[in-house]
C-alpha cells in the first residue's frame, strides 16, 4: 500500500456561518445576511486543502453519532476516515461563526464533542510523510508524533497538549494568542520554540503577515495582499501550505510564501475553502 502523505488528529468541527453587516456589541442585534456550512478545525481544514493540492490524507479525532458527526464525515469525502472514532449517544465538535461583511472579521462561538478523547491504544497511525495535529488530544498526539517521522504542529491555543508537543515537532508554527501567552510576543515565542527543538518555527500575524526561524534564517514578512472577505481557515490553510511546501521539496522560505499566498487567497472568499495550487506564481 501506498504511503499516505498527511495523517491529521485534532478537531472536526461542522460549522455554522452566518455574514452579518457589521459586529454587534452586547445586547444588539443583526440580520444574518447569508448563511452556510461547512466542516472546519484547524486538522480537517488543513487536510481538506491538501487533498485539493493532490494529496493522500487521512483523518483521526472524534465525532458524536449525530447528524453533525455524519455532517463531518461527508465533508471529509476522499480523506481516509477510518480513524474517525465516533462515540456512541455524544454530540460531535460544533461552532457558530459570526462573519462580518466587508472586513473579514468574525466571532466564534464553539463547543468541543462530549465524547471522551482517544486513547492512543485506539488510533494505529499509518505510515505517512508528515503527522499534522493541533494538540487538543494530548496523549494520543504524544504517542502518533513518537511513532511518526515528520510532526507538524499547528499551534492555535496554549494546553498541555501543545507543550508537550514541543519536544516532539519537526514544525511548529503558532498563532499570535499563542505565542502571547507562551513567551509575551511573536519573536520572544519563535526563539523558546526554536530552543525547545523545532527545526521551523513560526507565528503567524493575520494581516500583519508572521515571523518565523530556521536554520540560520530569521524571516519577518507581511501577508499577501487580499481583498478580504472571511478569515475562517485562513491559519489552518497556512499550516496546509506550509505542509506542501515540504512535500514538494521546497526550501522553507518558498513554503512559507505559498503557505501566506494560499492563506490571503482563501480570505478572499466565504469559509475555509483553499485556492487551486495552481494559481501561485511561482508554483513549478
């Protein structure tokens, strides 16, 4: 059997997304000019971008045995969900995305699946090139990441799951929240990342691009200009490029390129949907 190029553990989430006009403060109200859905969290999204570039996934997290769990697991139609545990009598990952029209800004309102996580006897990783996870299901991404070759982190919120992934990630890029609380700044978070054992380390900064290090190489760049619409995904989507990057041989400061090119670009449009690699200019 062929080798998988991407297995992800983390949230699945279904999401609900409503645009309204502007953000309302506490006790106002706003028409929801559009609604949609779609499958999110950080691993699904990711994973679903890599399918898009061609790439052989699979899947690992939980769902609930409701009509949200099976919500999910069409929208991860063509990934290898085999490793989708679904728990009996449990409501699955859900969230409402708020999305404020013309800016891109959103809130998000989220509740995590109340079915107990994995045990890491539960989930037999496959042999694949890259393991992406996000470190909500702390011990059985511990034990994937031990088993695996190439561990990518995507770092959105500081938990104990994320820490001791530290040690353990070959790439580990964080958000801004992140690197907040872990280290006081972006560039103080990169250098403890760094420290810690990451071969790539990185923040990402929204609009205002991201910071990241390896090798010898400091890189301080700014995001691709984009017509903003949503930012749903968007950092998701950058991990997802930053993970084709490394699967096409790239160096890291042209993965990182098309990880932000990719990220600007999905913002231009509603939810977490990647753009085609195609449409990068210096895509070979």
């Amino acid at each position: 059997m062929r080798v998988l190029d991407v297995f992800g553990l983390g949230q699945c989430t279904f999401d609900r997304m409503g645009v309204v006009e502007r953000l309302p403060p506490a006790d106002e109200k706003r028409e929801i000019e559009a609604e949609y859905e779609q499958v999110g969290g950080p691993i699904a999204t990711a994973l679903k971008a890599l399918q898009g570039w061609g790439r052989r996934c699979a899947a690992a997290g939980v769902i609930g045995d409701d009509p949200e769990g099976e919500a999910i697991r069409r929208g991860l139609g063509g990934i290898d969900t085999s490793r989708l545990l679904v728990r009996k009598g449990a409501r699955s990952q859900r969230a409402f995305v708020a999305v404020e029209r013309g800016t891109g800004r959103r809130t998000i309102y989220w509740r995590r699946p109340t079915g107990a996580p994995p045990d890491p006897l539960e989930i037999a990783p496959p042999e694949a090139r890259v393991f992406l996870c996000d470190g909500l299901y702390a011990e059985a991404s511990v034990a994937a990441a031990k088993a695996s070759k190439f561990v990518v982190v995507d770092a959105g919120t500081l938990r104990e799951g994320t820490r001791a992934l530290l040690p353990l990630a070959h790439v580990f890029v964080a958000s801004e929240v992140f690197a907040r609380d872990f280290a006081g700044d972006p560039r103080a978070a990169v250098r403890r990342i760094r420290e810690a054992g990451a071969l790539v380390a990185g923040v990402t900064l929204g609009a205002r691009g991201y910071v990241a290090s390896f090798g010898d190489t400091w890189l301080e760049r700014p995001a691709h200009p984009a017509e903003v619409v949503d930012t749903t995904g968007c950092g998701d989507i950058f991990h997802a490029g930053l993970v084709e990057g490394f699967l096409s041989g790239w160096p890291w400061e042209r993965s990182f390129d098309f990880a932000a090119w990719a990220a600007a670009r999905a913002a231009e449009g509603l939810g977490n949907r990647a753009p085609g690699r195609e449409g990068y200019p210096e895509a070979e």
